[in-house]
C-alpha cells in the first residue's frame, strides 16, 4: 500500500460482473451529510477510469445521477451502488445517505457490504451518529478505515483529526487508528493556509505529489524525514502489536529491522480481520478530487486489504417452516442464496431490485423462489412464492449494463421481480431458503394524509403499496379509530421524500392533515338512563322502552352488559338488541365521539308491545339510554399513554429528562448502559410525543434513539380535555 505509482487507468476501468468471490470487494461508505462520500466515490470511479474528467460515464450520464429527488433536495437520500474495476477487482462502492432520517437506506449498505470506509469531514469532524454506526460495525466485527476529507479547509488540521478519529473509534485500542499517509503541503498561501497537494507514504518512505493533476513519486527531502520517522514508528508498532506473528514484536524492540514487505503483510491481514483501523486522506472536488488526490491509496487499500466475500461468514439461513439449514461460505456452485437490499422504480424498466448474492449463482431468466421477510407489521406482505428473473444488470448512475449472471459475493440489480420487496431471499425454486432480515429502525414520525382529488383517492391506494415496498423503514397504517390514513416514517426529510415520490414517480397528490391520536371516553361516575322509542305511522308502529345503569369500570374492562331485567318486562329475545343498540353507541362515543369504553351497563327494566316492539326499536332504545345516562354523567376523556425507552449519552440525560417532564411524561428510571449511556424509561401521553423523533434529535444531535409501546388508555386533565374538544369543534 502507497508503493505503487498508477498514474493512469492502466489495469482498471469500469466493472462487469466477476468471475469468482475473491475478485470481488463490497464497500459500504459512511459519514455524516455533507462530508464528501458520494464526491469521494465520483473521484474514485475517475481514478478508476469508470469516468472521464469531466465526471461522465461512457454511454452518457454521471456516476452521480441517481435520483431526480436528490438534485433537487442536493442530498442523498437513497443507497447507491457503483462498481469499479483496480489492478483486476472488482470494487462494489456503496454510497450511503448521511442523513438520519436515510439510515435504513445506510443499513441496506451495510448488509450488502464486507467492510466500510468512515468518511469524516476535516472541517466538521465526528458527529455522534458516526460513532453509533462505528460500534454496530465492530460489534459483528466488520473491517474498517478511516478516510479524512476537506483537506482545502483553512482550518483543517489532519493530524488533530487524527487524533480526535482515535478518540472517538479507538476506545479500546487508540493505537488500532493511526494514519498510512501524511500530507503534504504546498506554499503557504496569504492566508497562511498551506494547501494540500499530495501524501506521504509513511511505510514506503515515498512522496506523492499531485499538484500537477498526476501522481507523481519522489524521495522526502532531510526536513521531512522527522516528521515521517515519529509517524512511522507509530505506525510500525501498531501493526506489528495486531501481527499475527507473536515473536515479531519482541525482534522489532530488539533492534531487528523489519522490512517493508512483512509490515505490508500484516497491516493488509489487521485490516483484513478488523482489528486495525488506518487512516487516510482525500481532497474535495473543489481542491483535487478530480485529480484523485489519496484515490489510488484508497483503492489500494480497498483491493490489497479489505476481505474478500470469501472470508466473511456464510448467512444463517432457514426453510420457509423455520428449519435450520447448513450453508456454504460463498459458494458459486451452492444452493442460491441472494438477498433484495434495495427496491427502486426506474421510469423506464419499472421495479429494479438491488441484490447481494450470498450463495450460489443468480442468472438471467431464472425461476426463483421469493421467501418474505416478516415485516407485515409495516404493511410488507410476508412472501411465499416462485418468480422469473428478469434482466440483470450491474448500474453505474442512471445506466444499467447487462450481465449474464451474478456469482456468489457479487451484486448485481434484477429487473422485473414484481413480488420481491427489500429485504426477501431469493433462492432456488426446488429448495427455498431464508435469510432473517437486517435490523429495520422503527418509524416513529406519524404523517397522516388524504387524497387531494377523487382521481388522486382512485390511485392512492397503489402508490402507497409501491411506495412501502421500496422503503421497509416505512409503516403504513390505517387507523380504524381515527379513519385516517397514516405513513410512519423517520423523521421529516423521510416525510418530504415520501411525499414527493407519491407525486413524482406514482401521480399521486396527497394533503397532510392534523394527525389524531385514538382517544376514547369513559364514564367517571355512576348514572341511569331511560331510553324511549315510541312512533306511531301508518301500519305497524314502533315501541320500545328500557331502563339501564352505567357504572365506571377498572381500565382494560371494555363495554360488559349485565341483563337485571325481572318479569318479562324486555323479552327475552329482544335484551340481545338493547344490548347490540348499546354496543353500537358506544362504538360511536356519547359527548365527543370518540368510542366509549371500561363501563358496565346494567338492562333494569323496560316495557314492550305485543305487535309495535321489533328488534329495530330495542337497538334505538337502547342507544337512547346510553345517551340519556351520559347527559347526567360526568364523562373522562381518555388518551393513549406509551412507554418510551430513550437510550442517550450521558451528556444529554438530564435535558432529555427534563423534555419529558414537560410532555407531561412520568419518568420511571434510569439504567447504564456501555458506552457512556443511559436508558431512560417513561411513560408519555401519545398526543405530546406526535414529533418526538425530530425533537429527540435536535436535542441530542443526533446520538439518542428511542423506541414506544402503548401502555394503555387513562384520562386527560380536564384543561387539557378542554383544549382537545375546542380544537375538534373547531376542525369541525
């Protein structure tokens, strides 16, 4: 690594599909937004030579030309994939949102990858949803380095950040971070600025420079060598103390020299087993990207030392029935085992699904089986059936190349899997599998919505399936106690996307409405009712009389109906329609309609006539006693209440604290956790935490994450009730 001198595309170019698993390296990059990820990958796919230098593909379009909604909103909010091929690999770049309301889309990433490359800004440094991520990574032991952008900055600072990189992803072990390369400076500018115009190699001792727009090696003149021996003895003890080779440590203190090619050795081997952590540099576009400053070191690094899919551990798989089955470690000849990371909608060949396959090999035209994933909860049907594989192809922006066929440890898009949505398996037909889902954050943003126009309601419904099929993070929910329509989503950018994809892509003009909470009434105290239904028309009339009391019950109880009645004054076959006339009532609420619950109504007494009672008049009595009772009663409006867990940095627990106080919530404990956290548990009236995912973040840029249940239904302060049934009456 860094003792190469590529100066041109030479053996690489723009990727097909591989030939076998150890020519293939899958790498998810991740950083916060607006730390240069996605311009890193354009200055890597011109490095490459996947792009020319005004950033075009060959047959037209831009490695950035991924989605319409991104120009506009001049952010990623999707994964994307883009392959390039270096010294005969084949590198699967995944770009990842940086944003958080996208992290499902990060998630997808990181399931189709083998290792990440961390992207921090050296003007912005490590945010704590960066951090977050890193741990997730280490905890399934994921292969990791570090990459430091916006080296134009005039207050970048690379070895501070270098530091401040160790500080925050070396916890255990801060000598597992450490820097491969140094900059080099250019003159300093008026400003004293010095800009960055190329790398030092600390084990190769070389210099690269690329201010010419090539990279060009030369030795370190005698100032530099200090600089260089501090760093590179750091660098040395820090690989040799991961080696593999136990005796190397104690040859290297006794004054062996160790030579560069045993040093490369296990530094690729450290990487390779994620317990080493290197960091490198790259410029911006706007200093040096298109010349591909720190590109050809990072490919370098990405080829020679992250895992190949062969060293990664095979999936756990299962039969459809949930039988445990053995699977081999990315086989091209095994059963298929592949895996839908992403579903998206292109305007010109329809459904395009991303697929990482694990096992076996994917071809053109072949019939598959579509195991479902266990999301049905979010409105994603669990899938159990046979499929034809359309087209494949591997993207590169808005292009698609066609390939014959995937091998295992590749990915490749499928066109046409109609049934297929993120997160399903694909697997033989003759012998079905399946692959437990990635871990989905829950949506917890509530944006309730209508159709605009009676053409916008025909096509409502269609949308909104195809748009959940595409976004597993997102839940769609029909609420049969507010009637309304709700997309639960992640935050507000989440919200904005979904909107603006149900117009765009699917012609569907929604309205956002007030979203309700499903509020319900009980009676506080005790009181009777006389319902009475007498008419008299033409033919047979109408009567019906009954007599009820209504008590308050425990929460939970429901609607009981006790039938009191003595002598036959309600008749036997018509107590079951007061009580149907009762339930219907309830159903419908008695002072703010909303459903009436936890009461026992008691039949007392009634009267009937021989020809004029019917089942129809019993109903009406009975809804009219209920009402009756109500008029007289105190009535308690009751809302949702949920147990909110908020697991936060030590930093921020007593804001967070604080925050639910006010939202009128009941903390009922703490609890550390590793890493510097707290779990804090509450419960909370539903109606106060309607934003709770946007403000929790603003609260703890970014770091807390929570997650809700509903606890149950009790009543609302009476100023608060007040306010509540005002703004109802007022909606109305």
């Amino acid at each position: 690594m860094g003792d190469k001198a590529h100066t041109h595309p030479g053996a690489a170019g723009r990727a097909t599909a591989a030939d076998h698993p150890a020519s293939v390296r899958n790498v998810v990059l991740v950083g916060h937004s607006g730390s240069g990820k996605t311009t890193l990958v354009e200055a890597l796919a011109l490095t490459a030579g996947a792009v020319n230098r005004a950033g075009r593909v060959e047959d037209g379009g831009t490695v950035s030309d991924y989605d319409d909604i991104e120009h506009r909103q001049q952010r990623s909010v999707q994964l994307s994939l883009v392959p390039v091929e270096w010294d005969g690999i084949k590198v699967n770049l995944l770009d990842t949102p940086g944003y958080a309301d996208f992290v499902g889309e990060l998630r997808a990433g990181l399931r189709a990858a083998d290792a990440a490359l961390f992207v921090v800004s050296a003007s912005d440094g490590v945010d704590g949803s960066t951090r977050v991520v890193w741990e997730e990574c280490a905890a399934v032991g994921m292969p990791r380095a570090i990459v430091i952008t916006h080296l134009e900055s005039a207050r970048s600072d690379f070895e501070e950040m270098t530091r401040l990189c160790a500080e925050a992803f070396g916890a255990d072990d801060p000598d597992a971070v450490l820097p491969l390369y140094l900059p080099l400076h250019g003159p300093q500018a008026p400003d004293g600025h010095a800009p960055v115009t190329g790398l030092i190699g600390l084990l190769s001792q070389k210099l690269f420079d690329y201010s010419t727009g090539e990279r060009k090696e030369s030795e370190p003149g005698e100032d530099q060598l200090p600089r260089i021996e501090e760093a590179r003895n750091r660098l040395i003890e820090g690989i040799i103390s991961e080696s593999e080779d136990e005796t190397l440590m104690d040859r290297y203190l006794g004054g062996e020299p160790v030579d560069v090619t045993t040093l490369v050795q296990d530094l690729e081997r450290a990487v390779a087993r994620g317990v080493f952590f290197p960091v490198l540099a790259a410029a911006s576009a706007a200093d040096g990207a298109r010349q591909g400053l720190g590109t050809v070191e990072l490919l370098e690094l990405v080829t020679r030392g992250f895992p190949t899919p062969l060293e990664g551990e095979a999936p756990r798989v299962t039969t459809p029935d949930g039988e445990p089955r053995e699977l081999k470690r990315c086989d091209p000849d095994a059963p298929l085992v592949a895996e839908v990371v992403k579903t998206s909608s292109d305007p010109y060949v329809g459904r395009l699904s991303l697929v990482r396959v694990f096992s076996g090999t994917l071809r053109a035209d072949q019939t598959v089986h579509v195991s479902g994933h266990g999301l049905a909860d979010r409105g994603h049907e669990d899938h159990d059936v046979d499929e034809k594989v359309g087209a494949l192809s591997t993207p590169f922006g808005k292009q698609q190349r066609p390939v014959s066929h995937v091998i295992a440890g590749d990915l490749a898009c499928v066109a046409k899997l109609s049934r297929a949505e993120t997160g399903d398996t694909l697997s033989a037909k003759d012998d079905p599998l399946l692959m437990a889902p990635w871990e989905m954050p829950d949506p917890l943003l509530p944006l309730a919505i209508q159709a605009h126009s009676k053409p916008d309601e025909d096509k409502l419904s269609q949308g909104l399936a195809r748009l959940v099929a595409e976004d597993p993070t997102m839940r769609l929910e029909q609420n049969q106690d507010t009637h309304q329509v709700v997309l639960w989503c992640l935050g507000e950018a989440h919200a904005d996307v979904a909107l603006e994809r149900l117009r765009s892509r699917y012609g569907v003009q929604v309205d956002v409405v007030p979203h309700k909470v499903s509020l319900r009434e009980t009676f506080a105290t005790k009181s009777a009712g006389r319902g009475r239904h007498v008419k008299q028309s033409g033919g047979h009339g109408q009567f019906a009389i009954c007599e009820i009391e209504v008590e308050p019950l425990p929460g939970g109880s429901g609607i009981e109906f006790v039938d009191k009645v003595v002598g036959g004054a309600v008749p036997r076959q018509f107590v079951p329609s007061v009580e149907k006339g009762i339930r219907a009532q309830a159903d419908k609420g008695v002072a703010s309609g909303h459903r009436l619950v936890d009461v026992r109504v008691t039949l007392l007494d009634g009267k009937a006539h021989s020809v004029d009672s019917s089942d129809a008049a019993f109903q009406t009595a009975g809804a009219l006693a209920l009402r009756e009772a109500a008029a007289d009663a105190r009535i308690h409006l009751l809302e949702p209440v949920a147990e909110v867990s908020v697991l936060v940095g030590d930093d921020y627990v007593g804001a967070v604290m604080s925050d639910l106080s006010g939202r009128r919530g009941r903390v009922l404990g703490t609890e550390q956790t590793p890493g510097g956290r707290t779990l804090v548990r509450a419960e909370v009236p539903e109606i106060e935490i309607s934003r709770y995912a946007v403000d929790l973040r603003s609260l703890s840029h970014g770091t807390a994450r929570f997650s809700r249940a509903y606890a149950r239904h009790e009543p609302m302060p009476p100023q608060v009730a007040e306010r509540v049934r005002q703004q109802s009456d007022d909606a109305g």
